[in-house]
C-alpha cells in the first residue's frame, strides 16, 4: 500500500521544522547566551584555568594594574597589586572565582587576533594573551577608603554623578586574594563573613538615610506638605508602637526641612501616618526599591515590606528606616546620585573598556540612564534640605572648608547589638561630581561615616592629592 503523499509532505515539513527549531536554538546558544553560560557559577568550567594563555590584566581607571599572570613552569599564577585594598572588585581565582574575576572571566580569557596570536607563539614562542579589562574604580581612592574604615566593619561607595561609574568600592573586614587558597577554611568559617562584599550584598536598615524617600512620598501624596508642622517631645504614641527620638530630644515645632535637618523621628512618623502606608510603598517602590541592580557584581536586592494592609507600627518604622527595610550601600550610594543628578538615575557600573593585547580599546561600557525617578523640583528641595542636615543639623561632621556637602545621617538600630551608622551625600551641592555612601557596623569608637565621607569627597573631587 503507498503511503499517502499527503502525510509524508506533512511528516517532511514537521521534520524540516524541527531541524529549523534545533538549529535556531543552537545558533542562540552560540552567539547569545555563550558568555553568560561561560561565566555563569555553576559551570564548572568557570573553575578550570586554560593554562595555554596568559589571562588578561585587570586595570583601575588610571591604567594601574591590579591583577596580572606571569608564567610559572609550564602554568601562569595570578598575581595581585594591591589585592587587600581591592579584595572585593577583583575577587580572586584559585578557589574558583569571584568578583570580576569572575563577572569578566569570558574577556579576560578571551584571545583577540587569536590566528595571529597562536601561529606566533607556535613559530617564535610569544605568549598568547587574553584581553584585558579596565575598571572604574581609582586605586588611590581604594586606598584611601580602606583606610578610613580602619577596623570598622562596613563599606564605602562612591559614584560618578552625571555617569554612574563607581569610583571607589570598598568593603571591611576583607581578605587578601593572592593568598585565597591557604586562607579558604580561615576566611570560610570565620564568623564576621571577610569573603563577603558588604558593599553589593549586605542588607542593612537604612536608618534615617530612608527619610529622604518619606519625604518624596510626601511631597507626592500631601498637598500641605510644605506647611505641615508638628511639635516634637522627643516621644510619640501610636496605636501599636512607641516612636523616640534619638537620646529622646524634644526638638519642638519642626516642619519638614527642620525635621529632615534634626532626623526628628516622631515628625517623620506622624507625616507616614498622615499619608499612608500605600502612599509610602508606591514611592520606595518607583525609587528602586524592590528592584535588581543588575550591577557588574552579584548584588542583594533592597527592599520594603509595605502594603495597604500594613500596621500603623509597620508604616512608621518604615518611615524611619526600620522595621523590615534594608538596603546596601551601592543602593544607596546610587539613589543619593540621582537626587544630585536633578532626580535622573544613572546605571552603576565597574567595567569601563575592554582592551586587546596589544593595548588597543576594542570595547568602551557608555553610561546609561535607568529614568527620572525624581522631579527636578523634588531633588531641588531635597539638596537644599540635605544641604541643612550637613550646615546646621546631625551631619556637621561632613561640612568641609572646600566644597558644600549635601547628605543625610542615619543610625540603624541593630537588635541585641551597637547600631549601625549611615552617611549618604554628595559634593560640591552646587554642581554635584560625587555621591557615596558609608556604613559601619555596630559602631563603637573608630572614624565617623560622616568623616570618611568627607575626606572620600575631597579625594574624588581633588585626585592630585589622593596621589600626594
């Protein structure tokens, strides 16, 4: 019996379909998802060195090289210049990799002229080289923040206003990558986490760095947000939670700008309730929070637990930045930028250009803009209103004798242990170059965020004297 000739065209096209399909979706794999294959963590192939090439250099954005291999025998060992003051940008490799050793694994071995590069190391025995990365990050300015932060546990960010580039990102305790594998089991079990990157992953309460959102929610949701006031007694009762100001000062009738100056928790309380819970949410929510960074590095999302639903006690510690609220220091850092950058938020970004082996920029990251997230009339009166926090209210310490700081203070109360204490501002508040931010955990004694980040600013601002 033969076949119908109708069936087998049906068959012919089903399977010339299928083949279309499989091919597509190789072709995919190959061109479109082979680098994030090839970098993604659990490939275990992200762990398995070629030790035919000599991986690329990873630079700051001056051209200093932190990160080098040079041969050993018949292998390459990967070297670190400044390794300590870097630990969290570059990462390491030896024990698998991390930081952007890991993020730009498929660049720093990947071989550009590779016909070229093979033929002569095979006829004159050069070396093949991987391309190299430059970062955004200023060496000078690692430095110096890694030794601000002394002892303290935390981090410190700064971040080019108009473009996003993260200028400096350092996180503490840290570890020395040159020597991962002797101090893997130390650094793995040692209880104050050295391997993690505080700066990207660490979630912490904001404190009343959060009330710079409070107050755009009321700007947004409160007609009379400008005229409301409220007298102060250092303590205000609400139907399920008690709100104090710090050390319980009664900081008398304030209005917004003199409550944002003083950190005047009980103003900010009593404004949450005024609005609302939804209100406060839709704002933390279309300033970023909630959302993925999708930054160069491995980044915690920072979040607030609000809903319509939400206790009075919920909404008010929200206000303040407690309660459930967390967020990391880029977060912040970036959020800080954008009311600098007249409400735009700009992207963060570490990885500046890529560059062959010959030293020839083959590739250049643009900056980009991530939206208006705030009015220019909202980032207008929150910089005059950060300028007042840094001239006459809790951020005298950040004032400086060369440039107008904008900021915002913030201690972070931390269940059963010392607070954690927050700066976040930005520098000159006339025409604002750099934002950062700084935390240290469980402060006690030490450099103050409020100190760490001025001098930070002045070294962003005035580099010729980072390099002195």
């Amino acid at each position: 019996m033969q076949p119908n000739k109708k069936s087998m065209i049906r068959i012919f096209c089903l399977l010339t379909a299928l083949f279309v399909l499989l091919a597509g979706y190789l072709l995919k794999i190959v061109f479109k998802d082979s680098e994030q294959m090839i970098t993604n963590s659990y490939n275990p192939r992200v762990n398995v060195e070629d030790h035919t090439i000599r991986r690329g250099d990873i630079k700051d954005i001056n051209g200093v090289v932190l990160a080098y291999s040079e041969k050993d025998g018949e292998t390459y060992v990967r070297r670190y210049n400044d390794g300590v003051d870097n630990a969290h940008v570059l990462g390491y490799t030896g024990m698998g990799k991390a930081g952007m050793e890991a993020a730009e694994n498929f660049t720093l071995e990947h071989i550009s002229h590779e016909i070229q590069q093979r033929l002569s190391a095979f006829l004159r025995g050069t070396e093949v080289v991987g391309d190299s990365i430059a970062l955004t990050v200023d060496s000078n300015l690692q430095k110096i923040a890694t030794n601000l932060l002394g002892e303290n546990k935390g981090a410190v960010v700064v971040v080019e206003i108009k473009t996003g580039r993260v200028r400096a990102m350092v996180s503490k305790p840290n570890y020395d990558p040159q020597t991962i594998a002797g101090d893997w089991e130390t650094l793995r079990q040692d209880e104050s986490s050295p391997i993690l990157n505080r700066a990207t992953q660490g979630l912490y309460p904001p404190g009343s760095t959060f009330k710079i959102v409070t107050a755009v929610a009321a700007m947004r949701h409160l007609p009379d947000w400008q005229s409301f006031t409220y007298t102060c007694t250092g303590e205000e009762v609400f139907p399920d939670k008690v709100i104090h100001c710090f050390d319980g000062k009664a900081h008398g009738e304030v209005d917004l700008s003199g409550a944002f100056a003083q950190s005047c928790n009980c103003y900010f309380a009593k404004l949450a309730e005024k609005m609302g819970p939804e209100a406060l949410a839709e704002t933390a929510q279309s300033l970023g929070f909630g959302q993925e960074m999708n930054f160069d590095l491995p980044s915690s999302t920072s979040s607030v637990a609000l809903s319509g639903t939400s206790s009075t006690s919920e909404l008010v510690e929200t206000a303040i930045g407690q309660g459930k609220t967390l967020a990391t220091p880029l977060f912040m850092a970036s959020l800080t930028a954008a009311v600098a950058n007249d409400g735009q938020w700009m992207k963060p970004y570490l990885l500046d250009h890529v560059e062959n082996e010959t030293g020839e920029t083959i590739k250049t990251v643009l900056p980009q803009s991530l939206g208006q997230i705030f009015s220019q009339e909202e980032a207008q009166a929150l910089t005059e209103m950060m300028i007042g926090v840094v001239e006459t209210g809790t951020g005298r310490d950040a004032d400086s004798d060369y440039f107008q700081v904008a900021g915002k203070t913030g201690t972070a109360e931390n269940e059963g242990e010392l607070d954690h204490l927050w700066f976040v501002g930005f520098a000159p508040a006339e025409d604002p170059q750099y934002a950062v931010a700084v935390i240290t955990e469980n402060a006690q004694g030490g450099t103050r965020p409020t100190v760490i980040a001025r001098k930070m600013l002045y070294n962003a601002i005035y580099p010729e004297e980072a390099q002195s």
